[in-house]
C-alpha cells in the first residue's frame, strides 16, 4: 500500500517575504550605526564672535561681549578676556547649548585702563563636556 506522504514546507511567496523582511531590517541596522558613528565623529566645538565692545568715557569702562556657540557640542565655560594699558579684563559667558548666544559686560574693571582709539588684544576660550577646547584671539578698538 502506498502512503500518502505529504511534505509541508513554507510556500515561495511566504519565503520571499520574509526574505525581504530580513534585508530590510538589516539595511536599517546598518543606517542607524553609520549616521550615528558618522554624527559622532562630526561633532565639532566653535564659537561665533558676535561683538566685543570696549567703551570708554570719561567716568566709565565697559567691557562688553556677546558670543554663539556655533557648533554641535554644548559648551561648558566660555571666557573672553581683554588686555587693556594696564591689567586685564575678564567676562565670564558660562554654558551654552549649541545655536545659543550669551552675553556678558563689565563696567570699570579694577586695576584695568584703556585709551580711546588704541587697538587691544581678546581672546576667547571655550570648553565642551568632553574636554575639548576652542580659542581665538583678535583686537579690538577702543570706542569713546
């Protein structure tokens, strides 16, 4: 007597759609881990100078600035210091997120003199979370 053997198996379209499920989750997988690598590696400290300003009249100095944290990374201290005659001055910006301004000012700093119309050494530094660093120097006029 002959037995009725029946194979069962997954038919082919069943198979071609699971198939096509495996590679479509794999190509996300694999999306995901580039740009997340790829943003990692690109993440950079920058800050945009918006303004220094010193201003002098006859009964005051004002030392002001305004900077942006134009990279990607959140900073964590930012400091522009400004080298007058005599002594220095110093503005404390604090953290900032990226894409945020911050602005800081100063009037009659102890110990630091300027004449009107002399140009003065800044500089800037900053620090991200990780560690990283940032600074630029450049002068600035004197206003009155």
């Amino acid at each position: 007597m002959r037995k009725n053997l029946r194979r069962k198996a997954v038919s082919p379209l069943l198979a071609t759609i699971i198939l096509i499920a495996i590679t479509v989750a794999a190509g996300l997988v694999i999306y995901n881990l580039f740009f997340s690598t790829a943003g990692t590696i690109s993440s950079q400290l920058n800050v945009q100078i918006v303004s220094v300003d010193i201003i002098k009249t006859s009964t005051t100095t004002l030392v002001s600035a305004t900077v942006k944290n134009a990279g990607n990374k959140p900073i964590t201290s930012c400091t522009v210091t400004v080298w007058g005659d005599s002594g220095t001055a110093t503005l404390s910006l604090g953290a900032m997120e990226p894409g945020r301004s911050k602005s800081a000012s100063v009037a009659n700093p102890s110990g630091f003199s300027v004449t009107v119309g002399k140009p003065y050494p800044v500089k800037i530094d900053a620090t991200a979370a990780d560690g990283s660093t940032f600074s630029k120097s450049f002068t600035v006029t004197c206003t009155g």
